[in-house]
C-alpha cells in the first residue's frame, strides 16, 4: 500500500512539475509575442509623431509663404503672377482663404484641338512652372486639373468631355514628372464641362473654358 501511494505522489508530482514546465514555456511564447507587439505599436507610434511634426512644420511654413505673398501684393503693389515668382505673362491666381495657387494655362498653347497630347515633345511653358514648382514649392502638394467646353465630343476618340479633361490632365501630369517634380507629390484631375469660368454661349467663352489649372497647396 505504501509502495502504490508513493508512485502516486510521485506520478502527481511529476504531473505538477511538467504543468508547470510547460506553463512556463507558454508565458515565455506569450512575453516574447507581446514585447513584438510592443516594439511594433511603439515604432509606429514615433514613426507618427515625427510625421506629425513634419507636417506641422511644413503647414507653418507655408503659412508664412501665404502671409508674404499678401504683403507682396498689398505692400508692393505685385500681381499674383509677380508675388508667386511665375512672372508676367503667366495668368497667375492666389487664394489666401484656401491657401492655393493656381496657374491657368490655355489648351491651345498645349494641345490641338480634340487631342490630348502635347503639341511638342518640350513646353516652354509647362518647363518654366516646373523650374518655379521646384524652386520655390517643392514638396507641395499639387492638382492638374483638365477642363473643357461644353460642346460634345463628335469626331475625336473620346467618350465625352470627361475622359479628354483626365487625359489631358494626365498627360501634364507625366510630362512634370518627366522633368523631375515627385509623384508622389502630383496628380491628375478631370472636371470635363462642370467647371465653367465664362460663358459656352460664346467662342471666346468656350475658349477660356478650354484650359489646364495646376494648382499648388500651401497648407
């Protein structure tokens, strides 16, 4: 009887032991795993708060840039075109409010009519506001919006008015990243008809309709 009850202390105890042994393993898995987690959610956390203060250096930055170029054109008496650094010649648009600048450029300097290439393998144009993109906003974030009249599209390839505003925004698009501005900065919008700055009743109305905008944030 003696005999029968130590082998069965025995055999519980060796039970207890291998419990245990066992249990620790599995806390040992469970601390290894969360102090991943833990390093995980912490580089993620610095990785954030470095973005934020980047961010917040940049918005501040670019808020000066929006105070100047106000006191330029109030203090100096300089048109947008002059302020903003694009020059004479170029129709040149500051929005304080949203923080914006814009740059409106014909689709006939650009494109032929019903096309969505550019007239030529360089642009005059389109390389000087790259040369003033890289200079004075670089790392701005920036719009290439397409417009269009309202007439609809008959003979060319084109499945409406949409479609050729995105594609010749596109196309600029690619062309400033060609030329060095980052992608990851850059993109292209189409607005089609639904954006008119004058009326489509008129040739001359349907001609200012017809226009590229690239539009700089500053905040």
């Amino acid at each position: 009887m003696r005999a029968a009850n130590k082998k069965t202390i025995l055999l519980i105890i060796g039970l207890i032991f291998t419990t245990l042994f066992s249990g620790c393993t599995d806390w040992k898995k469970k601390y290894e795993a969360l102090n991943v987690e833990h390093q995980n959610l912490r580089g993620l956390y610095e990785r954030a708060a470095q973005e934020k203060g980047q961010l917040a250096t940049q918005v501040s930055q670019g808020q000066r840039t929006i105070e100047e170029l106000q006191r330029q054109i109030a203090e100096r008496n300089q048109s947008p075109a002059e302020a903003t650094g694009f020059g004479e010649g170029y129709d040149v648009a500051f929005d304080p409010s949203a923080g914006t600048i814009t740059v409106t450029l014909d689709n006939a300097i650009l494109f032929s009519s019903g096309k969505a290439t550019l007239k030529g393998r360089n642009s005059v144009e389109l390389d000087h506001i790259r040369s003033v993109l890289q200079s004075k906003y670089s790392g701005r974030e920036i719009d290439v919006v397409g417009h269009t009249d309202s007439d609809p599209i008959k003979k060319s390839k084109w499945k409406d008015n949409w479609e050729l505003s995105a594609q010749r925004a596109l196309t600029v698009v690619r062309y400033l990243i060609s030329k060095g501005i980052p992608k990851e900065t850059i993109r292209a919008v189409g607005r089609g008809e639904s954006q008119p700055v004058a009326s489509n009743s008129t040739a001359s109305g349907k001609a200012k309709n017809r226009r590229v905008e690239i539009v700089v944030y500053m905040r």
